[in-house]
C-alpha cells in the first residue's frame, strides 16, 4: 500500500516565498495600472483634436465637483474599512491563539 510522505517546509520558507509572491502580484498590478493610464494619455492625446459636442449643462451635475475627490473618496473608505478589518483579524487571531496554548 502506498504511503505519502508530506513535505515539511520551515516556516521561515514559507514566509520568504508569501513575500516573493505579494512583491509580484503587487508589481503586476502597478504594470498593469501603469499600461492602462498609458493607454488613456495616448487616447487623450489622440482625441483632444476633436471638438467636443456641445452638450447641454444638467442641472445638479457632479460635473463641477472636483473629479479627484469624487475618486478619492470610495479608495480611502476602503482602506478603512480594510484597516478595520486586519485589527480586528489579529485581535481575533491572538484570541484563539490564546486559547489553543492554554
């Protein structure tokens, strides 16, 4: 009868390789971000010889509001909100940690 053996990679390892792949995936993200605001500018560029319609003002428009602020806005209540939720993870995992070495 077959017998598997499991692998047993040290922590630190482990640790190294989770580091090597969130620089990665982070990396990948921000080429990605960075081929996509390319690809905007050449776009802009591209289109800014070309008169724009003249398109009637709608009463209460956001237009006149400060379009980064409007960006802003939903990016930094997800960080909150993502800040909110790592505390209470560690809080939460220090808990049960707390409780399996007792």
């Amino acid at each position: 009868m077959p017998t598997s053996k499991s692998k047993t990679v040290p922590v630190n390892q482990m640790i190294e390789l989770a580091e090597k792949m969130r620089e990665q995936l982070v990396e990948s993200v921000r080429k990605g971000q960075q081929l996509a605001v390319d690809a905007a500018k050449t776009w802009v560029d591209a289109t800014s010889a070309v008169a724009p319609p003249n398109l009637p003002k709608l009463p209460g428009s956001l237009y006149p509001l400060q379009l980064a602020t409007v960006t802003t806005f939903p990016f930094n209540l997800a960080a909150d909100l993502l800040d909110t939720q790592r505390k209470f993870a560690v809080q939460l995992t220090s808990v049960l940690v707390a409780a399996k070495s007792a």
